[in-house]
C-alpha cells in the first residue's frame, strides 16, 4: 500500500511508524505539515492510498479528508478528545490508558474507530511514555488498522457512549495555569506528577531567583529537606529544591523567552543558572548508591555476582563532555570489579545521541566545545572497544542515535527492546561523523551497508537492525520490564556459557585488527572530518544545530523522508538486504 504520513514534527513516534511500516511492506513518505496548501500538493505529486497522521497538531484539511482515507493517531482510548490527552492522564494519575486510530473528521478526535490499543501508564515522564507505553500501543493500533483498511472488509465503528464506543470527553489544552506548583503546599509526589507531565515539553513555568523559567524533568530525593521552593543543592547538573514534604531534583532549565527575543531551550540546570544559582553544596550520588535510597542519579552501579551492571539515563540522551567524563570513570571502575560480564545502559528511555548539541549551541565557542565533546565521547568508545577480560553489552530499553548509536556498537553484544529505534548515521546534522564507526559499523554489517545506512540517514526499527546485523537480540517486553530481561539473560551468559573462551578469542580479533589498521589511525581520520566542520564558521553543522536546539520551523520537508518511499518486507529485512529507492 502507497502511504503518506503527515507529521507536524519528525518526532520519535513519526520515524517508528515511518520504518515499521516501511518493514512491514508498504511504500511509505512522510511530508511535514507545514501548511494546508503543502500538504494538498503532496497528496496530488505522491496519489497514497491512505494518508497517516501519526502526530499531528493542526487539522486536515476538508478536501484532503474527504476525497483520501485519512487516519489520525490519539494518544488516548476511544472517546478521549482534545490536544493535551497524555498531560490530563497523567495529572488524573491514570494507571491505563490507550491508543486510537480513528478516521478524520470534521470535529477533532470525532471519527470512527479503526484501531484502539490499551497500556498501561507507569509513574514516569511523559516523553518517557511517549517513546515507551504509548509508541508500542500507537504502532500495534497502527499496524492493525492498515491490515483491516487492506482487508476491505473491516468497517470502522463510531464513536458512542457505550462500552464499544467508549465514554466521549473533550478536555481543552493543558496550559500552565494547570501545571503552577504551589511550593508552600504542594506535596513531592504532586510536585513529581508536575514535572512529569510536562518533562521535555513544555515544561513548568516557575520563578527562580527573580526570573521565570521552565522547569524540565524531575526526580525524588529521600533525604534532605528545607525550606519550601528553596535550593538545597547540586549534583551532576541538576538542582535540588525543597517541598512541604521533602524535595525534588529538577534536571534541566529553560529561561521563558522574552518577546521579541531568541527562542530559549534547555539546559542543565546549574549550566542556565550560571551565576545566579545560590552557594549550595554539590552531593555527587554514590555510584553504589544502596537499592533502598529514592534519591535522583544519571549513573549508577550495581553488581549480582559475576555480572556488573553501569546504568546511565541522560535527559534527551545527550552526553556532554562532562557527563562523558564522569560515565568513562565509573566505566573504569566497572572494569575494576571482579565481574565476568558488563552491561551498559539496561534503562527504559534513551540508551544515548551522542553529543549534547545544548551544551555545545551555548557555549562562548561552540566549535572548541564540539571539538572536547566529541573527543571525550571517543575516549569512552576507545575504554569500550579495548576491554578485553571481559564480555561487554550494550542494552537498549530505548532509542539510539549518532555517537550513541557507535557506542552501543563498541559492545561485544547488543541487546535492544522491541520499541527501540536506530538513528546509526550523522549526516542530518552536517558531519562525517567519529566514535570509531568506520570501525565498528562495517565490522557488523558490511562497507556496503555501512555506506548506505549513513548515506540514506533513515530510522531502523529493532526488527530491521537485527537482520542487518546492528544488534544481537531483541527483546520483546514491556519498557519497564527491560532491565529485569536484559539482566536475567546477562546472568545465564555469565553461568552457562563459555564466557573465557570468548573472551579469549575477542581478544585475538582485536589484536589481529589493530594489526591491519590501528584504532588510532581510525580516530585520527573520523575526526580530520569532525574538526573542518566544527571549525568552518560556514560549515552547514552550525546552522543545522542551531536549528535543532532552538526547534525553528523547517521551511521544506527533509529530502531524504519526503523521496525515502521506504519498501522493505520482512524477507529483505531479515536477510540485510538495502532498502529499494522509489
């Protein structure tokens, strides 16, 4: 089937249903809705037989509606209405909820029914659930809902006020007015549901030291207390303020915009801060932090008998040069125990992006920035690749791009869930790239593929990246059960496998390699590369980030989604085979 989606951004759940549909089968383009006229002209230059609006904030036009199927995906069960679903769920503390694929209408969420899938709603952000809970039930919703379009013979139901209809609720825009904490009364627990209903946008708009800002992401903290709404401390980035009850760690910061002023975007929070932050103590976490302490941490260590296991969780998956630094310490200190087998990552969210591009679009000299950003997320590959007493794996809960993508790749295994989503390529943002992919990348797939994955620059699904040989296995669980799986199946290698003799022979392969062509010699080319673009003041890479961070509206869609026409089937991806060009 010939299928359009239509996206008011390129977001996590736009690129998993772009590629799952893709893999499934079916010719797939997406065209940014930039304006109703655009997408008129797409639908008339691409003829699809089903326009797909998988996240979209604007309506489809009548004309497009009424002459082409057109199905929208909602963030809620059936009869849920209006734009800030999975904000009121989670401010109602809604345990489940669902996914709706319905039909476009003339009222907003008032078609008829194609697909509804239910999930469950954990206590975790909303980006979070977004990319986890929410995007696992979108794409079985969607999935379901093309098999009976193609059918013929499935007629969607309307929407009612009885069981099979569900309950119809039009709740209106989630606005700040809803989100205002209340420091002198509000509980933690309320604070933390604040937060996370508005984690990655659009924040929670509250004053610190006189100004306004948007507070972005959240976590508990069982220990210290103060005054309430005062800052008691720092640690890793973040900030710790006090509630009636306790106190909460608050990640990252974004200053409101002035009018007329520059777009803002997000920081960590001692980083926007800056001078203004009060003189408070910084209280690193201890990377052995005891399992009974509820106190917010971005790295942590845990060991059960012969397997070591290196938690990290960065906001949006980046990773500065500070947060590289402090993650290539406790590595070591991984490397320092007496473990037979090392897992890294094994959260729900983000495994890793690579380079923090925030950090980088705020620094006094962004290129100088980039330069020690991209080499300290080398030095952390390098200590990956060159670990040779024992078996490293990468687990993925979640989606990994760019330099996060190579780092999972330095592993001897990859694991990754189901729901997660491989970006392994940096040409959209302008560079060659580094983390050692002319490496790692080929070894894995081949430098045919290698080419075209960086070439194409194109989401792959779990399914996908197993056939071309990216990762080693994938586990179909729910997010929050991930770490649970990765770490039962770490604990049967680490017992019932000959663990010494491949460690044995990782390491003759790695010496035969540095043989043939040294990691260094790798290292030096990729960022040759890296150092023109972040040092040519007219490399595209400047303005590329800039446009990233500070969200600016594209004028046009991105070439490489709008002329993909993505066709793989399930036989060509299972056996690595490229994807077909339109």
């Amino acid at each position: 089937m010939r299928i359009l989606l239509i996206a008011s951004a390129v977001n996590s759940l736009t690129q998993r249903v772009f590629a799952e549909l893709g893999e499934a089968g079916h010719t797939v383009a997406v065209e940014l809705a930039l304006g109703e006229e655009s997408l008129r002209e797409a639908v008339r230059r691409y003829a699809p037989e089903l326009v797909l609006a998988p996240m979209l904030t604007t309506a489809i036009p009548r004309d497009v509606w009424s002459a082409y199927t057109c199905l929208v995906v909602h963030p809620g069960p059936v009869g849920d209405r209006g734009p800030s679903s999975l904000d009121w769920a989670i401010h109602e503390g809604a345990r489940e909820w669902g996914v709706t694929v319905l039909q476009a209408d003339a009222e907003m969420d008032a078609g008829d029914v194609w697909a509804s899938v239910p999930c469950a709603l954990p206590s975790v952000g909303k980006s979070d659930l977004y990319r986890g809970e929410i995007g696992d039930a979108a794409v079985e919703a969607v999935l379901l809902a093309v098999r009976r379009l193609t059918s013929g013979r499935y007629l969607p139901r309307p929407q009612g006020g009885d069981d099979r209809g569900g309950t119809r609720r039009t709740r209106p825009y989630f606005d700040q007015s809803l989100r205002r904490i209340d420091w002198a009364s509000d509980t933690g627990e309320t604070v933390l549901r604040t937060l996370r209903a508005a984690d990655s946008q659009p924040g929670v708009l509250d004053v610190i030291a006189g100004d306004e800002w948007y507070l972005h992401g959240g976590g508990a903290e069982d220990t210290l207390r103060g005054r309430p709404g005062e800052i008691l401390a720092t640690r890793a980035g973040a900030i710790c303020r006090a509630t009636v009850d306790g106190a909460v760690w608050i990640p990252e910061l974004r200053p409101r915009r002035q009018k007329g002023g520059p777009a803002t975007f997000k920081l960590p929070a001692t980083l926007a801060l800056g001078e203004r932050l009060p003189p408070v103590p910084e209280l690193p976490a201890p990377l052995r932090c005891p399992g009974h302490r509820r106190t917010w941490t971005d790295i942590r260590y845990l060991e059960d008998g012969p397997v070591g296991f290196l938690h990290f969780s960065f906001p949006s998956g980046a990773m500065s040069t500070e947060r590289c630094a402090r993650l290539l310490s406790a590595y070591r200190f991984a490397c320092s125990r007496p473990t037979r087998v090392l897992v890294l990552g094994g959260g729900r969210d983000f495994f890793s992006n690579g380079i923090h591009l925030s950090v980088i679009e705020a620094a006094a000299d962004p290129a100088e920035e980039s330069w020690a950003n991209i080499n300290a997320v080398d030095d952390l590959v390098e200590a990956v690749l060159t670990t040779i007493d024992r078996l490293v794996v990468a687990a993925l809960g979640g989606n990994a791009a760019a330099g996060g993508a190579m780092l999972a790749l330095a592993a001897d295994e990859v694991w990754c869930r189901s729901g997660a989503l491989l970006n392994p390529h940096y040409r959209l943002m302008g560079l060659y790239g580094s983390e050692y992919w002319t490496y790692t990348l080929p070894r894995r797939v081949g430098p045919g593929q290698a080419e075209r994955l960086m070439r194409r620059a194109l989401p792959v699904t779990a399914a996908g990246a197993l056939g071309l040989g990216l990762v080693d296995r994938v586990i179909t669980c729910a997010p929050g059960n991930f770490g649970a799986e990765a770490a039962r199946l770490a604990a049967h290698i680490a017992t019932a496998s000959p663990v010494q003799r491949r460690v044995e022979a990782k390491k003759a392969v790695r010496e035969r390699d540095e043989a043939v062509k040294p990691l260094a010699a790798h290292r030096a080319e990729e960022l040759a590369h890296m150092r023109r673009s972040f040092f040519d003041p007219d490399a595209p890479y400047h303005v590329l980030r800039a446009d990233f961070v500070r969200k600016r509206r594209p004028r046009c869609t991105p070439a490489h989604l709008r002329d993909a026409a993505l066709h793989v089937g399930p036989r060509a991806a299972a056996h690595g085979q490229p994807p077909a060009g339109r």
